[in-house]
C-alpha cells in the first residue's frame, strides 16, 4: 500500500513540477540560474522515497565560480540525493537522451543544462570547447559524472577524461562531490530507508597540473573520491562489496 502511495505522489510531483517549469522558465528559457532552484526542489524529494540526506558542503567549495564539479553516479536516486550539493550558477552536462525521458527531459532542458552526443566523438571534442567558453563568458560551473554511466552497485566505476580535460582546458578548479552507496538501499513499500551522506570536498588546485597532465589529474581526483567512499559507506553502515572493485 505504502509502495501505491509513493509513486503516485512522486508521479504527481513530476508532474507539477514540469507543468511548473514551463510557466517559472518561460520568461528565461535555458538559463543557468534555474538550475540551481530546480536541483532544490528536486532534492525535497528525498523525503518521499523515505531517505535522510545529508549535505555536507565546506566554505571553501560554495560560490566558486568557474570549476567543474565531479560527483558519482549510481541510479536514478542521484535525482534527490547528489542535487542537493549543486551550487548557484552550476549547470550539468548530460547525454542528449535526456531530454526525451517525460516530464523530466522538459525540466533539464529548460533550466540550462548542456546536452551533448556522447555517441559522436567528434562532436563531443566540439562542446568541450564550447562549454569551456560558456564557463569563461558566464563565470558558470558544471557538473559532470566522470563514471560516464550509472554503478548499480558496482562501486567507484573507472573514470572518463571529459571532465578532466574541460578543467584543464578551461584552466579551473576540480570540485569532487561523493554520495554514500545507495544501491538497493531505497524500498519505495519501506516506511524509513535510511541516511545518504552527500559530501562536496575541498576544490582541488588544478595549478599543480600541466595541461598534458590529464591522467594524472584523473588519478588524482578518482583516489581522492574512492577514500572518501569508503567512509561514508562506514559511517552510514552501508557496505558496498565492490568499493575496491577499481583500486
């Protein structure tokens, strides 16, 4: 019964929210700043699926301007969970499929989010040099997942270069965002299904790096974000079987 009344209300909030979207982005259409207040309310959802999310984010991480963040990808609840970190004047780059899942691909165009084809390596290299000069012109911030798809429980997948080289190119700060496992943790007919910790750290210098340095930047950023795993699935008493899976 619990699991009926769930996704009927998540329904409905879509719902609301794409009708809602139209009217509030119809006047600014594709502008960053709604992405911000979008995330926001996409985060509240965290309550209907029954999950305690909490967000952790330093001074020195809030209002930077210019970076790429990086977060981890899991499933379908980094909708509620990892949304809940995004910062003012931050935009994500997604797969142009978005865009075609209803109501929700109304809401990610809308609000400025940057599609790119990720099946055409070609163009792909293009837009790396367009956001880069989005984020130069707009002083704006992008969101990547550098797994490049969703774990499912497989732990810290293997890292792409696109955000690394968009950072690099872009001359700007790698900001790591990491969400506890949440594989299998959500029972929609479960009254309570726990804590999920979402942890921004600490920008990491991209100064320190050449520009032929990508791999290394990568490394760097996949360890950094593989140690800070490992211990929020501790403190959240989440074990996940695969964290070592890439080490």
């Amino acid at each position: 019964m619990l699991f009926i009344i769930r996704a009927i209300l998540i329904i409905v909030a879509v719902i609301l929210m794409s009708v809602y979207s139209l009217f509030y982005c119809i006047l600014s259409p594709r502008n960053p700043k709604n992405t911000y207040h979008f995330a926001m309310l996409f985060s509240k959802m965290s309550r209907l699926v029954g999950l305690k999310v909490t967000i952790r984010v330093p001074e020195s991480a809030k209002n930077n301007g210019s970076v790429v963040y990086i977060a981890n990808h899991q499933n379908n609840y980094d909708m509620v969970t990892t949304t809940g970190a995004v910062q003012p004047g931050s935009v994500t780059i997604g797969k142009k499929s978005l865009v075609m899942i209803p109501f929700f691909g109304i809401i990610y165009w809308l609000t400025g989010n940057i599609l790119i084809d990720r099946d055409n390596k070609d163009k792909s290299k293009n837009t790396i040099t367009d956001v880069v000069d989005q984020m130069r012109d707009k002083n704006l911030g992008v969101w990547i997942f550098p797994e490049g798809t969703r774990s499912r429980g497989r732990g810290l997948m293997p890292f792409k270069m696109g955000a690394f080289h968009t950072a690099l190119q872009a001359g700007v700060n790698v900001v790591p965002t990491v969400v506890s496992n949440t594989h299998q943790q959500v029972n929609l007919n479960r009254w309570d299904n726990g804590e999920v910790i979402v942890e921004m750290l600490e920008p990491i210098d991209i100064t320190q790096y050449k520009k032929r340095e990508i791999r290394r930047l990568m490394n760097d950023s996949y360890d950094i974000m593989l140690a800070k795993y490992k211990q929020l699935n501790k403190e959240v008493n989440r074990p996940d079987s695969n964290t070592n899976c890439c080490d």
